[in-house]
C-alpha cells in the first residue's frame, strides 16, 4: 500500500507511477471572496497549487483525496477531475525539482524528477473553516489567498486555475453550488453573493431568488441571522437529499 505523502522520499521509487502527476485547485468561500488554497516553496520562494504524484495501487480520485486530506485535514471533500495538462514543456522548468536539490535531498533521483509529466487537474470544494492548511515537505506556508490575489503561479499552475474556475462556472449552469463552500446556516444574500463572486458578476437580488427556490434544493428555518445592523434575515440550510439528487441528475 502507498501510504506516503506528496514530494517526501520514499522507500521505492515504484511506488510512484512515471509520468503521470496531479494538481489540486482547492476552492473555499469567506468574508465574501472566494478563496484559493496555495504553498510557497521553501528555497525558491514560489508559489504553487496543490499537488503530487499517484501510487501503483491507487486511482487518480484515491490520489487526489491523499494529496487533499494532507493539505486540508478533511476527509470527505467535494472533488472533481477537469481536465488533462500534457503540454510537452510545461515542465521544463520546475522550480520544485530545484527546492528538492537545495534541500539536500538525494532520493527520488532528481532525474526522476526532471523528466515529462502529464498532470491531471483536480478541483475541490470546501467549507473555509473547516481547514487547517498545512504545507508539505517542500513548502514552508500553506495559506488561502483571494481569487484576485494570487500572483504568478509556478510552471503552467496558473492556466490551471483558470481552467479550474471555468469549469465551476459552466457547473452553476447545471448543478447546486453551495454546500460544500457555505456554513451550515446562510442567508439569501450569502448564497447570492457566492454565485456573484463566483460568477464575477452582479445578479438581480428578486429573479436570483425566485429561481433558486424553484430548484425545491433548500430549507427556509424559523430563524434569522443576529448581530445585523438593519431588519434580520432569514436563515436557510439545504435539502441534502434534493442536493444530491440535483448532483447526480443535473
């Protein structure tokens, strides 16, 4: 069994499958921004998404939830694969390859390390306050940064991202989005406000309402939101099973 974490020296070099990588773009929601997780590596000082390699034993999705339970602390995430990164010099130059040499670390073999890799992309979904990031061996900072925030990327992680974020907005045409970014108690107006900052975009306040509540995917509690300045809103909470459903179905 693989039970190993991303870019830390391992026993067999086999355990790894050659050529083959995935990177994770790990999605939260807080104070209004949508949030991306990233690491800074400790020698170079770049930034970079989330990633690692993929055990013998293990499918692409095993792998992904590996590398994400490391970076996170969660164990069941909202993840999807979305798309394949197989462009023949993206990476060319790795900057993680030089952080592995100026550790001092000798094994993996730096060549191993040097040669083509296909990446697979991943996204996630999770709820801000549930995470605890962490960075791995070759980082020194995991945190979140805004969407807007976030700066140069090493090798292709920025197209990356971008790839990641047009596949979530291509899903809120037809799938929920909400649960896994959402506390489990939120307002009209925090729902909106994620699909606006999502979207990067303003929405009308009555027709965005109007239609979500036709999709029967949330519940409307005998409660409002305390501590606000002006008249309190209502506080809602999904329908998991008319979620799910609307998950699967589309």
């Amino acid at each position: 069994k693989c039970i190993i974490s991303e870019m830390e020296a391992v026993e067999e070099l086999n355990n790894y499958l050659d050529h083959i990588s995935l990177d994770c773009v790990i999605f939260g929601f807080h104070t209004n921004q949508l949030k991306v997780l990233v690491l800074r590596l400790k020698n170079t000082g770049e930034w970079a998404l989330p990633g690692g390699f993929v055990c013998e034993d293990e499918s692409m999705e095993v792998a992904a939830k590996r590398v994400l339970k490391v970076r996170t602390g969660l164990d069941d995430i909202f993840l999807r694969q979305f798309q394949v990164f197989s462009d023949p010099n993206r990476s060319n130059r790795n900057p993680a390859v030089t952080d592995h040499v100026m550790a001092g670390n000798l094994y993996p073999p730096v060549d191993w390390f040097n040669q083509r890799f296909i990446s697979v992309g991943f996204y996630a979904l999770v709820e801000f306050s549930q995470v605890m990031p962490q960075p791995d061996s070759l980082s020194d900072v995991c945190e979140w940064r805004n969407l807007d925030d976030i700066g140069n990327l090493m090798i292709d992680h920025n197209i990356i991202l971008d790839k990641a974020l047009e596949t979530l907005r291509l899903q809120l045409s037809f799938q929920p989005i909400g649960y896994n970014l959402l506390p489990e108690k939120f307002t009209m107006s925090e729902l909106r406000t994620l699909y606006e900052t999502i979207l990067g975009k303003e929405l009308d306040r009555r027709n965005f309402q109007r239609k979500i509540l036709t999709y029967d995917i949330l519940i409307q509690l005998d409660e409002v939101r305390q501590g606000v300045a002006h008249k309190a809103p209502v506080l809602y909470k999904f329908n998991l099973e008319n979620y799910q459903k609307a998950l699967e179905e589309g």
